[in-house]
C-alpha cells in the first residue's frame, strides 16, 4: 500500500452528525479566521488555502448518513470565518458590506473547498452503495439496490404479522 494511504488510514475518524460537521467547520474556520487576522494581517489566500482542508476533513468526518450536509456546511463555516478578515468599518452596515465582498471577491476558494467537500462526499456515498449492493447480493438477496429481498428481516417480519392478524380474525370467526 502506498505510504499516503497508510498515513491517511491512521487520521482520527470521528464520525459527526451533519449538525456537529458544520459546528466543527464554523468553529474551526473562525479560529483561523481570528489567527489569520492575529498574525498575517487578514491575508485572504492564507484563510482560502486553510479553507480547503478544512473542508475535506468535514466531509471525511460527518457520518455515511449525513453525507449531503457536508457541501452545504463548508460555504456557511466559510462565512462564519471570513467575519474577522472582512475589515468592515461603521457598524453593523459596514460589516454586513464587508462580508458580502469578501465572499465575492474569495468566491474561488469558497468554490473550491465546496467542490472538495461535495467530491469527497460522493465518492463515500458511492462507495458506500457499492459495499451495500456487495452485502446484499453475499447475503442472497436482490442484487439490486433499493429492492427488499426475502431474507430481509423486515420483510419476515411484515409476514409473521399478517399471518399473526389472519389467525386471529379467523380465531374470532370461529368463536362467533
């Protein structure tokens, strides 16, 4: 295995909520906002280059289920941190001016880090259809995915409660 992957492989892998990935992003890119603004004087190519990795550990770490979450948090979190670089003046007018130019004027990285969220979030989801679809097709079942095989313990399920039902109204034809 390439030296790469095996560094990759042993990265932490929280697994959040889309809730908690785009906590993690906002809280994450404000902190670098701040920094950015602390010890580079707000350089916007040093908080667009941040932005990108940011945005490929929030789509690595928010769970299989809230994959769709992932493109949508990286662009807000980009927004919660671009407030301490955007240098408004003249109060909450000045800053709301403020931000929308910089978001504007950086739109390439914001670009950038949701085309990085958004691909690493569906080559997991498509990955994650193709483990499916291997498990089902193992297991005996329809090979197709979306279809509810017969070993489906749902499906035993369902059956065992009609046959239940049919006894039971059948039971009650009798005693009448």
């Amino acid at each position: 295995m390439p030296p790469v992957v095996l560094a990759l492989r042993r990265l932490p892998a929280p697994r959040l909520t889309g809730l908690g990935a785009g906590l993690f992003a906002s809280a994450v890119m404000l902190v670098i906002g701040f920094l950015d603004l602390l010890l580079l004087d707000g350089s916007p190519v040093a908080y667009g280059l941040l932005f990108l990795p940011v945005s490929a550990l929030t789509a690595l770490w928010v769970r299989t289920a809230d994959l769709v979450t992932a493109p949508i948090a990286v662009p807000i979190a980009f927004a919660v941190g671009v407030l301490p670089i955007a240098g408004g003046t003249g109060g909450l007018g000045g800053q709301a001016m403020a931000v929308v130019t910089a978001l504007a004027v950086h739109a390439g990285w914001l670009y950038g880090g949701t085309l990085v969220a958004g691909l690493i979030a569906s080559v997991r989801k498509v990955r994650e259809m193709g483990r499916r679809q291997r498990t089902r097709t193992a297991t005996g079942t329809s090979g197709t995915v979306g279809t509810v095989g017969a070993a489906d313990p749902v499906v035993k399920a369902a059956k065992a409660a009609k046959a239940a039902k049919a006894a039971k109204t059948s039971k009650a034809a009798k005693a009448r």
